[in-house]
C-alpha cells in the first residue's frame, strides 16, 4: 500500500505542480498581507518568513513522503485499535518486513547523494523510515509489551517521548534496520529455549 500511496502521490504532484505552487504562493502572499496589518516587531516578521520559507520548501520537495509516511502510519495505528478490539488479529510483536525492503534502501541512499536524484532518495529514505520504525516497535513490544500494558503512566511517558524526541525515534527505526540482518527476537527464544533446555 505505501508503495502505492507513493506512486500515486507522486504522479499527482508532478502533474499538478505548478498549479499546487501557484495556489501555495498565493496563499503565502495573503498571510503576508495579513502580517502587514498585525502589529508584530520586526524580529517576529522576520521569523515568520523563515517559517514559510521552510514549510514551502518541505511542501515542494517532500510532499511524497509526508502524505505517504500519514498514509503508513495510519493504517499502522488502525491496524492496532482493530486488534485491541479484536476485529482484526494479528501477533503485531511478530511484525518482519521482507529483507528485500533492504535492497530498496541502498537504492535510495544511492539515489540522494547524486543532485538529479536527491529528492526521490531523501522521500523514499523517509518512507523506508516508517517501516523500520513500525518494525522497531514491534520489537519493543515484543520485549517489554506486557510491562507497558501493565504500567500505563510507562507507556503515557513513552508516547510523549516519541512524539516530542526524534532522536528516539531514529534509534527505534535503527533497532528495526538491524533486526533485517539480526532476528533480534530469537535471542530471546534462545535464551528461553536453553532454559528449558539446560543440558
């Protein structure tokens, strides 16, 4: 599906750009006019600008992976609420992308580090992210699930966390790169099974 979203995106950005950046400028031009009437100093204007000029910026050059990692994490989230109501079952900690996903990524970090092909690499790295994200967190749960269900004051930190520290983020994301080459999940099978097992 996010393969999909991506292309479908991505077609539709490029054959309506023009008009999707005409329609944004516009929109910029009137919040300008709007500032000009506020009273605000002349170091508010000036980050308010900044602002624009950044957000414009994301707008033209990540658009793909923005509504393709909403689209991603939507299914993800709705996925979880109909498991928890047991409409739909799935083992989510059990969640592995297939390795090839990998394959994928070196392409897009091929990609952005030539200029013809930057953009698309840097959109598909942010979309690649989601998944080894959703990964990553199946592995947390997969460990300490049972303890966050348990402890919800846990679990409501942990949430403020994601939300607020990218950095954590990322390493969440890096836990579910790694665990392509190493089923991190196994050690503890392993480990369960030589306790069982002792001889």
């Amino acid at each position: 599906f996010g393969g999909l979203t991506s292309i479908f995106v991505g077609l539709k950005f490029l054959l309506l750009k023009n008009y999707i950046i005409h329609n944004w400028e516009i929109s910029i031009a009137n919040i300008g006019n709007l500032m000009e009437k506020m009273n605000i100093t002349a170091e508010q204007k000036e980050i308010s600008q900044q602002l624009i000029a950044s957000s414009k910026y994301i707008f033209i050059h990540y658009t793909v992976a923005l509504t393709t990692v909403s689209f991603i994490l939507a299914v993800y989230i709705g996925a979880l609420v109909l498991n928890k109501k047991t409409i739909i079952k799935w083992n989510y900690s059990r969640l592995n992308f297939s390795f090839e996903i990998v394959y994928v990524l070196i392409i897009a970090i091929i990609s952005s580090l030539f200029s013809i092909s930057h953009y698309i690499g840097m959109n598909l790295l942010a979309i690649l992210g989601s998944f080894f994200l959703i990964q990553g967190l199946a592995i947390l749960n997969y460990y300490w699930g049972g303890f966050m269900r348990r402890s919800k004051v846990f679990t409501f930190f942990l949430i403020l966390t994601l939300i607020f520290n990218p950095y954590v983020l990322l390493l969440i994301a890096l836990i579910g790169l790694m665990d392509m080459w190493f089923d991190i999940r196994k050690i503890r099978e392993v480990e369960e099974s030589n306790e069982d097992n002792p001889n």
